[in-house]
C-alpha cells in the first residue's frame, strides 16, 4: 500500500474533527491556519471561534482597526501575526478586489504567509496538491524514510516538500494533509507507541533504532536577557484612579500593544541603583521629584528568542505629572483591560 492510502485509512479511523476541517472557506481556513502557528489546537479554537464571531468575512476584519484586531489577539503571543493577518486583510480588499486569492503564489504573497500556510490554505480551500510541513510531518517523515537532515530551514523543507509531492494523492490532496498531520501529531509523538503503527514494517527510524534521535533539530541561539522596568504611577482626580501608558512602536517585540511607561537596562540592577535609575527615569520624561516606590514580585517572561525579566514600580503621586511629549497618555485605571496588553502585563495585573 501507498503512503497516501495507508494514511487514508488510520485518518477514517483516528482522524480529528476540528471546526476548520471539512471547510473550504479560505478565509477561515487562513485565520485558522495563523492561530495555529506557536498555539495549541485546544487554546487556538476558542480564538478561532472569537475571530470568525467578531470577523466573520474577510472584509469585516479589513475594516476593524488594529487595536480591535489586538485586543482580540491578546493572551495568544507573537503579536506580528495579528497585525500581518489585519494588513492581509486589507491588502484582500483593496488589491484583489476582495477576492482570497485561489492559487498557491497568490496566496503566498500575503503577509505572514509562508510556504506551510500557503501549502495549507491552497489544498485546504482549493484541493491543490502542496504538500503541508509542520513539525509533526517534520517528524513522522523524517522517521519514515530515515531523513537526518536538521528540520525547520528552508532547505530541509524543500527536500521534504520535493519527496512528498511524489507521495501527495492528486485527487484529495486536502484528506492527504489533514491525515499527515494528524499522524505526526497522534501517532508519530515524540515517544511514540511503534507496536501500534501501520507503518512499522516500513519505518527506517525503527528499523535502525533511531526513532529517538528523528527528527534532527537544528541549533537553537540562546535567548537574549532583558530586564524591563515598568512604572505603575497612580493618582486620583474627581474620585478616579488613574496611570499612565505608552503604545510600543518601531520594530521590537509587541508592537502596537499598550504597557505602562518602560525604563529598559541591558543588565539586571541593584536595589540601589533601581532607586537612582528609576528616579532620574520619572524626573527626565515626568518631571516628577523622587518618589518610593513599591516592587512587585520580579516576572520572567520566556518569548522565543529573548527572556524578559520584569518588574513593575508602584507609587502613589499627589496629583496628575507634567506630560511634556506625547508619548504617554494618562488613562483611568479601569480601562487598562479594555486596551491590547501584552501577556506579561496582563500576568502584572491578574496579581493587583
Ligand atoms: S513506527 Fe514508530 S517511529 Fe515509525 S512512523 Fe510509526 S510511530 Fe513513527
């Protein structure tokens, strides 16, 4: 038997139900698609089911503004894939007539689509043969055919890609994808139960006892520390608390969201140089006098290339600071959870 018609069995047998299979929606097979990347399939469908609610076409999410789009996002991470997905939205709109694009390079050209998603998208919603590589069929594959080159590069994904466009059935090749997956991520785990495979009497990894050491990952670049100050300055004004935020903006992490104003150092201070630091921080961009402050608990916040070590600031002020730019902006503090915050803000303001 083929590959494709011995995945085609175990996937009549053990196959998920998931709410964007058995569509051929692009848009929601893209939305779908974008949430799943870095995000499990248990956290990723309550998303997908908050999109397709407040977003139910594409030009819906066209028209949305990007904080709505963020907000929405929030507690998923990787906050460049909502705004990709938002401006992709827009480019649908405005350049193809609000039309998804239907082939494989069309769809390739929207913004944070790569050649997984646009493989995704096009035998999804259309049936063209591209075949899918995500880290399960990296593995499963991998193991299959005792394949040791190091996974996720470009070049490992073309040599994949070119073995299974010879192995992708023509005629179904969105069944061919779902059932890959599938097997990758359900049968083929990273320690997986051989006795119970259609594919023992085939698979190179068993046969040569390396299904321990396929799939061969690349090395990783160790993460870069930053350590994050945050200042949560609070007064009271006709009986209502307010603080101050700033939105991130060039080409760093979380761009977009809303934080509250940052002092950043490349390495970790001392208590005592907190104090000095933080104080000529408040009277450079506040005009503030020195103040005591109040530490939170230090967070350690794990992004994929960097370490983020935190602490927030507190302190009281008798009355509203001097904003000399436009920078920071003086909100109620009831209305921090109705802006885009990052996950670490958030994890700050669960413990007030
Ligand atoms: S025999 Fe084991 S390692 Fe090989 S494909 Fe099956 S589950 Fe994966």
């Amino acid at each position: 038997m083929s590959l494709s018609q011995k995945l085609d069995t175990w996937y009549t047998d053990y196959g998920r139900t998931l709410p964007w299979r058995g569509i051929s929606d692009p848009y929601r097979i893209w939305l779908s698609e974008i949430i799943l990347q870095q995000t499990r399939i248990e956290q990723g469908r309550d998303y997908y089911h908050r999109f397709v609610e407040a977003f139910p076409t594409v030009a819906d999410l066209a028209a949305a503004s990007e904080e709505q789009v963020l907000r929405l996002w929030q507690g998923l991470g990787y906050y460049s894939r909502a705004r990709n997905l938002h401006a992709a939205a827009q480019y649908i709109m405005d350049e193809c007539g609000g039309v998804f694009p239907s082939d494989y390079q069309g769809i390739l050209k929207l913004k944070g689509v790569g050649r997984y998603t646009a493989a995704a998208i096009a035998s999804f919603a259309f049936r063209l043969p591209h075949p899918v590589i995500d880290g399960n069929v990296y593995r499963f594959i991998s193991r299959l055919y005792g394949i040791a080159t190091p996974i996720a590069t470009d070049a490992a994904y073309s040599e994949f890609e070119a073995l299974l466009l010879k192995k992708i059935d023509r005629h179904r090749p969105d069944r061919f994808n779902a059932a890959l997956m599938d097997f990758g991520s359900l049968q083929c785990k990273p320690v997986p139960d051989c006795t119970a495979c259609p594919f023992a009497d085939e698979c190179n990894a068993l046969k040569t006892g390396r299904v321990g050491v396929l799939p061969v990952k690349a090395a990783k670049a160790k993460p870069k520390d930053r350590w994050f100050y945050y200042f949560n300055l609070r007064w009271h004004a006709d009986g209502v608390e307010y603080t101050l935020v700033e939105q991130r903006e060039g080409k760093d992490i979380w761009r977009g969201l809303y934080q509250f104003p940052l002092m950043e150092t490349d390495k970790e201070l001392t208590y005592s140089q907190l104090q000095a630091e933080a104080n000529r921080f408040v009277e450079e961009n506040l005009r503030l006098s020195p103040l005591i402050f109040h530490l939170s608990p230090s967070f350690r916040h794990q992004l994929t290339h960097r370490t983020i070590h935190a602490l927030f600031l507190e302190a009281e002020l008798p009355s509203e600071p001097l904003l000399t730019t436009g920078k920071y902006r003086a909100i109620p503090t009831s209305e921090i959870k109705n802006i885009p915050v990052s996950r670490l803000i958030d994890r700050y303001l669960q413990t007030l």
